[in-house]
C-alpha cells in the first residue's frame, strides 16, 4: 500500500463523520451560520495542528498562500450549499457522493490540463464509473 494510502483512508472516514454530522445540523441552523461554525471549528483545529507541528513547517510561498485561500473560498461556497442542498431534503446518501464525487470526477478530468498529469484509460474508466454511481444514487427513489 502506498505511504499516502493510510492518511486517505483516515481522511476518509472524517469525510464521512462530516457528512453525517453535517446531516444532523442541516435545518436546525442557517445555511450560512451553520458554515461559519463549521469553518470556523475548522479554523481553529488546523491552527491548533499548526502550532502544534511549528518545527516541522513546509516552507510558504505567497503562491501558496494565495491557492490556499482560493480553495478555501471553494470550501466555503461548497459548506453553504451542502447546507442548503440537505435542508431542502437531499438525503445524505445521495448529497454527499454527489458533491464529493462530483468534485473527484472533475478534478480528475481537470488535473491534466493543469498539473501535467496522466489521462490514462484508466483514470478515464474510474472517472465514468464514478459518473455513472453519481447518477445511481442521485435519481434513486424512495
């Protein structure tokens, strides 16, 4: 198993406990309060992380500050309209695939043009099969 396999899998399962407790607020607080808290929680356990690891510091770059805030500007809008996709009854088995998925499979289809990546055939088969899961779960009925 690779050395980033562990971490994903870990990384994972927080997803998972995110969505669920995500789920649970939906409804019972505003679209944009409930992402200012899960934000701003966020916020403080990566601070927490940081001060705790200070010795053991990637060197930062403006660059990198800059993507840094863009993407968690992404993570902002993606936070609020979660909230809102789950208080308007998107069940979580559906939500949650659909925006994760949905931004694996276009990140996958993206990455490419940007980073230099691979577009092999099999990346382009996990992309469609995540697709094609996307489009299970999001139509299913109850």
């Amino acid at each position: 198993m690779p050395a980033w396999s562990l971490p994903a899998l870990f990384a994972a399962a927080c997803i998972a406990v995110h969505y669920l407790t995500l789920r649970a607020a939906s409804g019972r607080i505003g679209d944009a309060l409930g992402a200012l808290i899960l934000e701003g929680t966020a916020a403080l356990g990566v601070l927490v992380l940081v001060l705790a690891r200070s010795g053991a510091a990637t060197p930062t770059t403006t660059p990198g500050i800059v993507w840094a805030a863009i993407s968690g500007l992404c993570i902002t809008g993606a936070t609020t309209l979660l909230f809102t996709s789950l208080r308007l009854g998107g069940p979580i088995s559906a939500t949650g695939p659909l925006v994760l998925g949905g931004g694996v499979a276009l990140s996958a289809l993206v990455a490419p043009f940007f980073f230099n990546e691979a577009f092999t055939v099999r990346r382009a088969i996990g992309v469609a099969l995540a697709i094609a899961a996307m489009a299970v779960l999001a139509t299913e009925r109850a």
